[in-house]
C-alpha cells in the first residue's frame, strides 16, 4: 500500500475506485465497504483508493471534548488498511479550514482534480462537506457532470451487521474483549514503546515490559489483567497484560505491564504491539507479594489455556 499524505503528490491512476472516511478501527462495518471498494477496482483492473483524514475530524472542531477516544493511532489506522489489501491511502489534514469546503469543492477539488475517481463507494449514510451538505443523492443526480460512478452499501447489508464504533469501545471499556474483537473483525491492539520500569516484576519471577503511554486520544481497556499475544519484530508470542495503577504496591499512576511469557531477552526502546484476547479478571489489592505471585502464576496458566484454544 502507498500512503500519501500530501494531495499534490497523488499519482495518476489507470481507474481509481473510491471510498471516504475516518475509518477508526477497521471495524466490519468499514470493511463491507472496503471490501467492494477492492471488488470493483479488481473488476476494472483499476486501483482501491481510501481517503481518510487525521486529525480525527472531532479533535479539530470539539477540543475541549477530552472524552473522546480513538480505537486506533493514525499509524494503527495505516496497518489495519494495509493489512486489509488496499492500494493507496490518502491521509488529508483535517483542519477548521477544510471542514468548511463545500461538497462542491471536495468534489471538484479532491476527487476529480486531484484523484480522477472512475467509482466512488460510499456507506447508505455518508456524508462530506461543510455541514455535512453532501449526500449520495447529490452525486447521484450529478455524477455525469463530474465523470465519476457513485455507488452506495445499502442501508440493510450496513444494519444487518450491526456495528458502530460506539458499541466497540463501550465494549473495551468494560472489559469485554471478544465483544469488541467480533465486531472488529481483528483483535484490538495498542502499539507502544518499552520503556524502563522499577523493575519490581523480575523479583518475583514476572518481569515485564512497561509501555510508554500511548497518545492522549487512544482508548485504553478496563483495568485489569489480559491474556494478550505480543508482536515483537517478526515474531507473536504469548503473554499476559496489566492495566491499573498496581494497588499492591500502593502505585498511584496509570501503568500499562506485560509479561512475555517464556521469552528472554531485553526489550528496552523496542516497540510492541500488544493484542488483547481476553480479560482474566479484574485488577485487585493482594496482601502482599507473594499472595500476588501466586495469582499471576494462575494468571499464566489461565492466559496459556485461553491462548492456545
């Protein structure tokens, strides 16, 4: 996949097929739609194109909305297209100044100008420009006029899933991973840096690799203990996760742990992608440290069990 982040830099495409969207989580709901995009451009022998947007649009115009959470870092956002088999990725800028381009503009400027579009996807309720102005009847009625085929998911093959990013993260929110995962369509993941901890974990036979809080805006499950797969360089080993600010060491910060479960080595400055598979149960204060040892050495067995299912 191509990424491109600077519109005048669009290359000219033999049949560019086109979707919109800010696409947070890849959700399955995002893939009905990416996956036609990929149908027609195979039929054409063009190219699948997604436009998307970062910042996310509500960062730009609510700011002091501080409660909204992102299923994915625009660099999560990026692997999940690539993952998924689409061609080019355009990342527009949004900011105040572009949410107030009209349809027409957008239309003009971005699709025709600049991508040459030959088919434009959209989901039944998609709509861009200022004031959400532009509609699938709108193109409709004028996609002769800007040279472009316009095809919309219908509303039932949409609603039949059932999916929407609010329920995904109400359900990491809770805890309740393989809700989240089904509707996902992939396992939600969080992508950080090692950074050095107090080392505490090593002591009693669980060292583990303290991740560097991820950007402000990304959600964060429920705190609590995780079976959990971790991506290190070209190998998914097995592991288990902590969130929570470790009560039983009277800790008083968020702290975001995880164990690799047989592996050796030094992980410090490496960057992880933790993949979560399940809560074990909830974070807790034990009566001291080895009543918390032997829970994580439950926590092992259980998160083994649930990983190799």
């Amino acid at each position: 996949m191509e990424v491109i982040r600077d519109i005048a830099e669009f290359p000219k495409l033999s049949f560019p097929v086109v979707t919109s969207g800010t696409f947070d989580g890849v959700h399955v709901g995002h893939q009905k739609i990416l996956q036609r995009v990929k149908e027609r451009a195979r039929q054409t022998n063009g190219q699948s194109v997604v436009i998307t947007y970062w910042p996310h649009p509500r960062l730009v115009l609510f700011p002091e909305d501080n409660d909204l959470k992102l299923l994915a870092t625009i660099e999560e956002r990026i692997e999940q297209l690539r993952s998924f088999g689409i061609d080019f990725l355009l990342i527009i800028p949004f900011t105040k100044a572009f949410s107030r381009l009209s349809s027409r503009t957008f239309i003009e400027d971005v699709l025709v100008k600049a991508i040459h579009t030959k088919v434009l996807v959209i989901g039944y309720d998609h709509r861009f420009g200022k004031n959400r102005e532009g509609s699938f009847e709108h193109l409709k009625a004028r996609s002769a006029q800007y040279g472009f085929e316009v095809e919309e998911i219908p509303r039932q093959d949409v609603d039949d899933i059932g999916v929407s990013s609010t329920k995904i993260r109400k359900a990491i929110e809770s805890g309740d991973i393989p809700t989240a995962n089904r509707y996902l369509g992939h396992t939600y993941s969080l992508t950080s840096t090692v950074v050095e901890g107090n080392k505490l974990g090593r002591t009693i036979g669980f060292p583990t690799a303290n991740l560097a809080m991820p950007a402000s805006h990304k959600l964060i499950p429920a705190h609590g203990v995780y079976a959990v797969w971790v991506k290190h360089n070209e190998q998914r080993l097995p592991g288990m996760m902590n969130i929570g600010i470790r009560p039983t060491v009277d800790g008083s910060h968020l702290t975001l742990e995880v164990h690799l479960i047989n592996f050796e080595g030094n992980l410090y400055g490496h960057t992880l992608t933790v993949e979560f598979v399940e809560m074990l149960r909830q974070e807790k204060k034990f009566e001291g440290f080895e009543a918390l040892k032997a829970q994580l050495a439950k926590d092992k067995d259980a998160a083994m069990r649930i990983l190799q299912a």
